[in-house]
C-alpha cells in the first residue's frame, strides 16, 4: 500500500509537470500550463518555470481571453510518453513504477489512441524488469549477466545511478540529481566512481540553493500581493481568495507529506517550507561533501588497481604494500575487502609452495644420506666378509669386549635431516605467518 501510495504521487507531480491547458489573456499574453482549480471569479494555474520549477498563479477570468484544455487522457500521457528503457537498466522500483502507471493509464483510458504504445512501453519494461529481477544490468546498452555482475555489483550499480545522475543534472533535475547520489551512498558504498559523483553534485549544490534562493524572493512578493487584494477584498471575493488560498497551501503540503520519502523533497515554488527546508539542507549538503579528501579517495583507488594487477602477476610482496596504502587513504574503500580475501589466498598458496618445496628437499636429502649410509653399510659388512689381520682384542676380566663398532653414519644422517626440516618450517613461518609482516589483520 506504501508503494502505491508513491506512485500516486509521483503521477501527481508528473501530470502537473504536463504543460496541457492554454490562457490566452486579453493583452495577448499566452500561458501554458495545468489549471488546478477554479472558481467562478479565478482561475489556479499552474505553469512549469524549468524542469524543476514551477509556479502557481491566480488569475481572474475577468483577464482571461480564451481557455484552451487538454482532454485528461492527452494530458496524463504527456508524462507517460517518456516512460521508456534507455542505453542503462533501472532500479526495481522505478521500473515498477512506470508499468503500475501505464496500466492504470490503459486501465482507465482503454479507447484513447495511445493506449497501444501503453501496451507496448509497459512489455519493454516488463521484459527488462524480469532480467533486472535476475541480477542481471544493462550498462551502456550492453547487459552483464548474473554471475559478471556478482564479482562487480558494487561497482556496476554505483556506475549505473552515476549515468542517471549525469542525465538528471544535464536536464536541470537538480532535487533528483542529489537523490540519486543519496541512493549510491546507500546502495554502492565504496565505489570507484564515488569521487566523480561527489565533484558532480558539487556543481549542483549551488544551483538548486539557488533556484529555490530566487524562489522565495518571487514567492514572497506573490503573496504580499495576494494579502493585498484579500484585504482590499469585501465579502464573498474575500471568502473565495482565502478559501483559494487555503486549499492551495494544503494540497502542496499533502502532495509534499507524500514524497517525503527521500533525503532531499521536490523544489515547490509556492511552498514556503520547502524552499527553507532547500535552503538549508544544500549548505549542509555542500559542507559534508566538502569534507571529503578526493585526492586521498583517488590514491585509494589507484592503489587499489596496483594491489589487483599485482595480484594477477602473483607479485605478493607489492600486493601487500599497495593494499597498505589502499586501507590508509580510504578506508571505505570497497575493493578492500575483495582485495584482503584474494591476497590471503595468495598468501596461503605461497605457504603451501614452500611447504612443499622444503619437504621435497629434505626427502631428497634423507634420500641421499640413506643411500651414503646404505654404502657406508655395505663397505662395512664387505671389509667384516674380509678382515685383515687383526691384534688381539683386549677385554675384561668377564670376558666381554671392552668396546663395539657403533653405526654412527646413519645417525648423523637422521640428525642432518631433522635439523634441515627444523630450518625450513622456520623460514616458512618467519616469511609469512609472522605477525609483523601480516598485513591483512589491519
């Protein structure tokens, strides 16, 4: 219900977006816009300033020359006709959005002569809905599958709102712009493209403060003049301009209350507290974003890519310094945990390399020193086969000798091997287990 709830007011603003009625006042001025309301006396237009402002106006039929109005159906579709797929994939809910509301359109206008390309926009995104739903993005009109987009998804998202975010800028939706950076913050943590999001909203900070600056200069003396003609007003006029008044000032805070769901809510010239809610929240904006070391950001970055293709090249030693230098100038930075997991694999496929290369030289080794003493033996038994001549041995009064040949080359070979395993488990151990080397337990 909460869902549809915002997309009921996302159709609500839209449609006001929608230049689809015409006052032709009797000066010959023409205004194209949205009538709001109207009285027998008034008339509450509407008219879209830029692509992110608008403005709303009472004007008295007694001005008016010729009213020109837009059929409901030709009107909603103005907005809807912009409902299409692009060269990037969406977000979920934006896709669910414009296909709730291009059925509603061809639920309730089944006749009007756009409901066929309804039909067709709603399946195009449907279609894109589905891959989207199993993992899969569009970048640059190419789509990355599941499993490219599981090694990357962090970096493919952040890029993807980047784009919107560029697209939105360059069409003056500047509350828009600053959402989407909003979203990548939420969503894309850490991401390589993070820094180039930051400078760009830097940009924008400035000209939606002001916008909505200029704004209130233009609101204000639009109402010192209403409250001029209410009090200038007499009986019934009087009732029906505060009553104007009233009813405007509500159906903004409603359509305000309903969008309140993110950070940063649409610029409504006619609403005071919007535009001081914008005011403030664009210096807060630009002092929490100034804050940010980019240079510092973009060394993580760098460094991070040197850590990679180290990586790659099996190159520990510089893996590890560069990962150092990653984690200090950017601690946020996403590639950091990915890169600690590969180089502790490569950490440990090292180890067990030189493992298995100390145990092959000492079983060579012992191989050795058993076959010197398999010879040593066998010259042994050769010469016992055939003593020479031999003084008598002396032995004790028992009658047992005093000493026996003992067979110390195999002993001292066994001494050899074991001193030689001893060496190699400490150099394995000292080269990458010890603590002061093991930078991954930063």
């Amino acid at each position: 219900m909460h869902y549809l709830r915002n997309t009921f007011a996302i159709l609500v603003i839209t449609t006001y977006l929608a230049s689809a009625d015409t006052l032709t006042l009797k000066g010959g001025e023409k205004l194209e816009g949205k009538i709001l309301s109207e009285t027998n006396t008034e008339i509450m237009f509407e008219i879209q300033e830029t692509a992110s402002i608008k403005d709303e106006r009472v004007i008295l039929k007694t001005e008016v020359e010729k009213v020109e109005k837009t059929s409901p159906a030709e009107t909603t579709w103005m907005t809807l006709k912009n409902f299409n797929t692009g060269n990037d994939s969406l977000p979920q809910q934006n896709y669910e959005q414009m296909i709730v509301s291009l059925k509603a359109f061809t639920s309730s206008y089944p006749a009007s002569s756009y409901a066929a390309e309804a039909k067709d926009k709603t399946a195009k995104l449907q279609a894109e809905l589905d891959r989207v739903n199993n993992d899969e993005i569009k970048l640059n009109n190419q789509w990355l599958s599941k499993e490219e987009v599981a090694r990357e998804r962090v970096q493919l998202t952040a890029l993807v709102l980047f784009n919107q975010m560029k697209a939105q800028f360059s069409r003056g939706l500047f509350v828009d712009a600053m959402n989407t950076l909003d979203r990548m913050e939420k969503t894309a943590p850490g991401a390589r493209i993070y820094p180039d999001a930051i400078e760009l909203a830097k940009k924008t900070l400035p000209l939606l403060k002001e916008a909505a600056t200029r704004q209130q200069a233009v609101l204000k003396t639009q109402n010192d003049a209403f409250r001029k003609r209410i009090q200038e007003a007499k009986g019934d006029e009087k009732k029906q301009l505060e009553q104007t008044l009233n009813q405007q000032k509500a159906r903004v805070d409603a359509v305000i209350k309903q969008m309140q769901v993110s950070k940063w809510s649409a610029l409504y010239p006619s609403n005071e507290n919007s535009l001081l809610r914008l005011v403030s929240q664009t210096s807060a904006e630009t002092q929490r974003l100034n804050s940010f070391n980019l240079d510092k950001i973009r060394d993580s970055i760098a460094n991070a890519a040197r850590a990679t293709d180290a990586f790659k090249a099996n190159d520990l030693v510089v893996a590890e310094a560069a990962l150092s230098k990653t984690i200090g100038t950017w601690p946020a930075n996403e590639q950091i945990a990915r890169l600690k997991t590969e180089i502790q694999s490569l950490k440990k496929l090292k180890a067990d390399e030189a493992i298995k290369e100390q145990e092959e030289a000492a079983a060579k080794l012992k191989e050795e020193i058993a076959a010197k003493a398999e010879a040593a033996k066998l010259a042994n038994k050769k010469a016992q086969a055939n003593p020479p001549p031999q003084a008598p041995v002396l032995t004790a009064t028992s009658g047992t000798n005093i000493s026996e040949p003992a067979n110390w080359p195999f002993r001292i070979a066994m001494m050899v091997v074991f001193l030689a395993l001893c060496g190699g488990i400490f150099y394995v151990y000292k080269k990458f287990f010890a603590p002061e080397n093991n930078i991954l337990d930063q």
